[in-house]
C-alpha cells in the first residue's frame, strides 16, 4: 500500500526524502480519485525502492493541500530534492505518471 503521508511525517517523508517523491491528492468521496487509486499502489511495488509513493488524504491534511495549491483533486505531484518538479491534474493513464517518474530517476 502506498505510504499515507500526513502533517506528522511530511518533512521526513517529502522534504528530506533522497528519493523522487509523488504525492497523489485525494479525497474518499473523489471519483476520479478512485479511478487513479490502483495506478498509484501498482507504482508503489514496482518503484518501492527506487521513489516513495504516498498518499495525501486532503480532507485530513489540509496544510499540505494549501500548501502545494491543491484546488482539484486527483491532483499527482512530482517531487524531487524537496522541489515540484512535474504536475498531473485529474484522472490519466498510468503511462502518464510512469513517464514522469521515469524522467526524475
């Protein structure tokens, strides 16, 4: 399953993560965050060792959604060295995110 980020482990997990980072936004109600879900956890087996593949559940971490501009939801950050390096807003294909990780590693 993929790491559930949160206000606690956020500066740990993201900041000062040696690894790519991808930060998938969501919400439970969110449909279209449904429909990305399974394309996030099959990333989190196939990157494990390579990135760290979280979760943020913007109902529950609402600093970190401010913080980044979250407005919609599925929104996937990419994040390297603590910086946004790349940004996908909605439901896509699981190419899509692949392709992005991909290019950070």
């Amino acid at each position: 399953m993929a790491v559930e980020i949160n206000e606690s482990n956020f500066e740990e997990l993201v900041i000062n993560s040696g690894k790519p980072v991808v930060l998938d936004f969501w919400a439970v109600w969110c449909g279209p965050c449904r429909m990305l879900a399974p394309f996030i956890e099959e990333m989190h087996t196939e990157y494990g060792d390579k990135a760290i593949i979280g979760k943020v559940d913007v109902d529950s971490n609402n600093e970190i959604a401010m913080k980044y501009g979250i407005r919609n939801i599925p929104t996937v950050l990419f994040i390297k060295n603590g910086e946004v390096a790349d940004k996908v807003v909605g439901a896509v294909p699981k190419s899509t995110l692949t392709a992005k990780l991909d290019s950070l590693l």
